[in-house]
C-alpha cells in the first residue's frame, strides 16, 4: 500500500507492485538486449485485476514512493493543461502558422507560471509557506539619468500629472469660422 499525495476528502493510497524487466519489441532486430525498465503496476484492492501499468526508464535505486509520486504527477500535468486552456486562452489560438501558436503558447504558459508563483504567496490558511522576498537594493523611488518620466506618456492626454513644462507646446485657442475661411487654400 502507498500514499501518495492528499486528495480534496482524504489521503490518495493504493496497491502497487514494482518489478524491472526488459521491454520486448522487435527484439530479433537488435544486437544488444533492450537496458531495464521499471514495470510499476496499481491494483486496487477492490477489484479483480490490475487496473494500471506504467514503463518508467528512471534510476534502479528510486525509492518505492518515490516512483509512484512522479507517475501519479500525469494527474497535475492534465489538470494544468486544463487550466491553461479553459483559464488563460490556450486553446483560444486560431491561427495557421507554428510561430503564432509558438508565441501565443508561450505567453500563456508565462502567464499560468506567474499565476501559480503568486498562488504559492497567499496560503488557503495558516502562516506562509514561501519566503518572503528580500527588500530591493535600488531604492524606491529611482530613476536613472535620462530615463522617461514614468508619469509622462507620448499622448499628453493620457499624462498623469498636467504640469507645465517646457517640452510642451502652448496650448492654441480653436481658430473661428471666419479665420479658417480666410485661410489661403494650397492647390
């Protein structure tokens, strides 16, 4: 019997069995036989037969346990996938091409990565789990010479602070109908 992760009532356990043997495919083909695998089986106690195999080329002293936690991770792999896809826009991409997805993949998966690490700051109950971060050596505040003006954007509309400055142009009154017909016209 192992136990291997807490499920959403009560700890996951189950009947395993482990045993290396050799894979045999096409084997008449080879000169070398075939190195040994991990043939690790799950045969819960309420039914007939084994209800699971898995090949595992890991280590030959991995613990028991151990063994069972990375093939029961396939469980947290889907269940990202499906985050990413139902949460973050995975399978929103409808494009053709394998650059687009390429980079329509990767900023999701970013995005989940951030989502998970800020997850991990914020315990369901009980003290923190994570460290917290240590102070930055830059003080608050700093810019350096000649950086941009956070405040400032390139529409002057959009600018936090409406300060006077030197950079900006005075502002011009609207020009009246009788002055815009006036105006030489170019052809």
């Amino acid at each position: 019997m192992i136990t291997w992760r807490e499920g959403s009532a009560d700890w996951l356990t189950s009947r395993y069995a482990r045993l290396r043997v050799r894979a045999a495919h096409r084997d008449e083909r080879l000169k070398e036989r075939r190195a040994e695998e991990w043939l690790l089986i799950e045969w819960p106690e309420d039914e007939k037969e084994p209800t699971k195999y898995w090949f595992a080329t890991l280590p030959e002293n991995i613990p028991f346990n151990e063994l069972v936690d990375l093939t029961k991770l396939r469980w947290r792999i889907e269940r990202d996938y499906q985050e990413l896809k139902q949460e973050l826009g995975l399978g929103h991409y409808e494009g053709r091409g394998w650059r687009g997805f390429h980079h329509h993949a990767t900023l999701c998966i970013a995005a989940y990565g951030f989502l998970i690490s800020e997850r991990e700051t914020i315990p369901p109950s009980g003290p923190c789990a994570t460290q917290k971060l240590p102070p930055l050596a830059v003080p608050d505040g700093y810019r350096s010479r000649g950086a941009a003006d956070p405040a400032r954007t390139t529409h002057l509309k959009l600018d936090r602070h409406h300060a006077t400055t030197s950079h900006r142009r005075p502002r011009q009154e609207p020009r009246s109908m009788s002055m815009l017909q006036r105006a030489p016209q170019n052809r």
